[in-house]
C-alpha cells in the first residue's frame, strides 16, 4: 500500500471491560480517514482469565466463545464483537493483522509427571543439578471448548520447557528430556540459547505441534478474514518452523497474507541473520531505530543527531523494516521498558512518518491513552493509577495529514549536523504539490538551506504544524532557508493559497 499506516491498536494496560472491539468497530471510519491502512490488534484467543492481556495463551482456538478460565469474553470482548470490529475495519479498507502467540502455552488445566534438567538461567545449555522427576501444569484439555474445531490435546511431551515444579514449589528452567527433545537452534543467541522464554516452551520441532499450528494458521485465517500475522517472540522460536508457518498458511489462503515479526534485538546482525534465514518471509519491527529514539530522547542535546539511523534495519533492511517509536512492551512497567520521552516523540513520528523508508506505526498509548502509575506525594501516600489522554494526537493527526498529501518522491537526508537535521520528500508527478522538507533540533533553533529543486523556484512554502508563522520563498535554483524551533519539528510545503 503506498504510504501505508499500522496501527497498534492496544495498549498493556487497558482496562479490563471487554469493550475495546465495540470500540474498534465505532473507530474504524476514523482511522480510514486519517490514512491507517492496516490494524494490528492484540492476541484475542483466551489467556488466564478476563484480564489476561493475550500473551498468557490458554487456548488458541477460543476467540471469546467458551467458558473456560473463569470467562467467556477475552479482557476485549466476545467472538461475535470481534468479528463485528473485523467487519468494520474491512467495509473501511483497512487491513486486521492478527498477534500471533506461538511460543509458550500458560495456564494449564492439570498436572503431569516427566523427566526433566535444571539449567541456569543466563545459560541455557549449562546444566545445574542432576536430571530429575518433576510435575507441572502441561496438561490442557480445554473442557469448555471440548473438540469443538480441534481436538488436539497438549500434554509434557509438546513442550520443551517448563518454569515450574509442583513438587517442590521451585520456579527454575527446566528442559523437558524425551526422545528427540532438546531447546531448538535457529534462535537467539541470547542466554547460549534463547529457546525458553516463559510458561510451557512449545516445541515446534514436534512433528505433531508444527502439523497443530500450521492448522490453527489456516483455520484462523480462514474463519475471521484475518490479513496476517504479526508474529510474537520470533526471536524465541526456531526460524526454521517460522518459515514453514508463513509459506504454508500462505499457500493455503486465498489471498496475500502480511507477516511481521518481532525480534527485540538491537543487534542488527542478529536481525539481518533472522531474515536471511526465513528467507524475507517476514517483514521485522526496526528496534535498533527504537532504541536511538529512546537514546536521543534521554541524552537530549548531548546526542549526535547524526547517529539518528545508524545501525538501522530503516538502512540496512529498508523493504523489511517496520518502523515504530513505542509499543506495549516498551512502556512504563511493561517488559522491555525503553520508553521514548514525551518531548522527543513528536520528533520521532514526524521521522518515521515523513521518510520513505519504513513501515511506520502509531502506538494505541501515543494517539489515545494511556495508564499511568504516579509517584507518592502530600496529598497521596501511596502510588495512583492514572489513566491519561496522550498529549501527541493532535501533532500526530498533522503528521498523518502530510503523509497523506505531501510525503511523495524521492527522498534526500539531511544528517548534516550534530543537533538539527531532517529529510526532503521532491514530490512526484502522480501527487500535485506533493513534496516537503522535514527539519528537526534536540538543541537550539535551528535552519538550513535546502534544495528543494529549481521546478520550485518562486513557490510559497509553509509551516504545517504551526510553529512557524513566516512563510519561505524558493529561489531561482530551487533553494530556501527554512527553520526550525529549538527541541521541535517542522514540516515545510508548498503554500497553495500563496503560490
């Protein structure tokens, strides 16, 4: 999609009232008209119960149609609604990625006896302890859902892993031992091997779980309308079966299915690596680039600008990178807690928006709202839970408004200069009066003279986001000297109504 937008619709600490499909449905004109082409919604099958965020899987199958975990509806409503909000999206054009939870299996329904290793935590394949009987909650037999569309039942022998032993009470990482059991190899190197991330480990090199998921893939796609993946802890799990699951889910679908992963890597080897190996099935989430914002936002004008695409899949990967400033993840209190101060976000959007590299996302957290936990003071002893309306919607709505109508053609970056810099979109033909000068400053006011292109020359350009109140006139080569206020963001295009 030219000029596509994917929005994350959620955040981790949404309430947990089983309204946000309704309230995705009632959204859907809106984020059309503000240029979103692809929603990504959160895992929607049931977790541990009614305030389980999604990654907790209990059941894959169970969309907010049985009683099982003490709740009918997921934390976000019912099937029914989720198929209403489905609908909706699409009447409006936009695409539903689903999130995608292959790795671990939470919240069983019994317990169940096998042998199993000890091994360190910050080293997988060193072995602690000798090998020994254990019991932990492998067992799911979902006798809310029955057979109903599957009847595959888990049990030790589908997982590679478990954190917990019944017997002693000890959380610990044990690697299940059976035959052909072992952690799986194309992982993350993390931790010697990063096969283990939580809960029960599934282990996709079963042949009976990779037939399963590849099922549930076609079935899921199959029953909702879904337009892909977005694919959880790839990182954690072998790209050997990611590879699979992608080629045959597409194989089997009747239309072209989007996929992108998630490898919380800032190692940009390590995610080139992944890609290579999945053979560019996936498209990848840029961290490398969420971490430079999340630097430049803490270093403010200590931070070299410059740096700002370094060592980015936005450089390297630019046809597989997906671009974003913050996600659920990387919010305050969520597990890989890395958030972007407020005041450099607005840089950030204006960034990934505005360059043509990239597929940006806009953050539920940053556009809506967001839950906040204060800090003690006189009047409350104790910290408050806050749930507050995100400052950047407005600036994010001018950035979305000028992907929309100016941000066409070719691309010339303006990595120049320690504290201010930016990018020129020259428009093309297909976009009358497209084209637009992008100019951002960690520090002081800053300006530039830019070359905008001599078929300019003697145009009006104007500030968008309103900053800036004297308009700027290209000259005879094609040059103007455009501005920007210090710690801020400017959008520079052609003034229609003075040109």
């Amino acid at each position: 999609m030219e000029n596509g937008v994917l929005f994350q619709y959620f955040e981790w600490n949404l309430p947990s009232d089983g309204q946000l499909w309704n309230q995705l449905a009632r959204d859907a004109e809106h984020l059309a008209a503000t240029g979103v082409t692809s929603v990504w919604i959160p895992p929607a099958y049931k977790g541990g119960g009614p305030d389980d965020v999604g990654y907790g899987v209990y059941d894959l199958y169970d969309f907010g149609e049985f009683d099982q975990k003490g709740t009918v509806r997921t934390k976000y409503g019912t099937r029914q609604e989720l198929e209403k909000a489905i609908a909706a999206l699409h009447d409006n054009g936009i695409q539903v990625i689903l999130d995608t939870v292959l790795d671990h299996r939470m919240n069983g329904d019994g317990t169940e006896r096998f042998e199993a290793q000890p091994v360190a935590a910050d080293n997988r394949l060193d072995n602690i302890g000798a090998p020994r009987q254990i019991e932990s909650y492998t067992e799911f037999t979902f006798p809310g859902r029955g057979d109903t569309y599957s009847d595959f039942k888990w049990h030790w022998h589908h997982f590679s892993g478990v954190d917990y032993d019944n017997l002693t009470g000890q959380n610990e990482i044990f690697r299940i031992i059976g035959p052909g059991k072992g952690w799986s190899q194309g992982v993350d190197k993390e931790n010697a091997n990063y096969d283990y991330l939580m809960g029960n480990d599934v282990d996709v090199n079963n042949p009976e779980v990779a037939d399963e998921l590849i099922k549930w893939g076609d079935w899921v796609i199959n029953t909702f309308g879904f337009d892909g993946f977005r694919m959880d802890a790839a990182k954690h799990i072998d790209n050997v079966f990611t590879r699979r699951f992608l080629e045959e889910t597409r194989h089997h679908a009747d239309r072209d299915l989007y996929a992108v992963s998630e490898y919380w890597s800032e190692d940009q080897g390590a995610l080139e690596g992944f890609l290579s190996a999945v053979d560019g099935a996936t498209d990848l989430f840029d961290v490398p680039l969420h971490f430079n914002f999340h630097e430049a936002s803490e270093k403010g004008e200590d931070y070299d600008m410059r740096r700002l695409l370094d060592n980015t899949l936005t450089i390297c990967s630019q046809q597989h990178a997906v671009t974003f400033v913050d996600n659920h993840d990387s919010q305050p209190g969520g597990s890989l807690a890395s958030e972007v101060k407020d005041w450099f976000k607005p840089l950030a959007y204006a960034l990934i928006l505005l360059m043509k590299e990239g597929y940006p996302v806009i953050f539920y957290g940053d556009y809506y709202s967001v839950t906040h936990t204060t800090e003690p003071d006189e009047e409350n002893d104790s910290p408050q839970t806050v749930r507050e309306a995100s400052p950047h919607r407005k600036i994010i709505d001018i950035l979305l408004e000028a992907r929309r109508r100016f941000a066409y053609g070719e691309e010339t970056r303006l990595l120049d200069h320690a504290s201010t810099v930016g990018l020129v979109r020259h428009g093309d033909a297909e976009h009358p009066g497209s084209g637009l000068v992008l100019l951002l400053s960690n520090g002081d006011d800053g300006t530039k003279k830019v070359c905008v292109g001599p078929e300019h020359a003697g145009e009006n350009w104007k500030e968008l986001t309103g900053s800036i109140c004297e308009n700027v006139i290209i000259d005879s080569d094609g040059y103007g000297e455009f501005s920007v206020k210090g710690r801020n963001l400017s959008v520079w295009v052609k003034d229609c109504d003075k040109t």
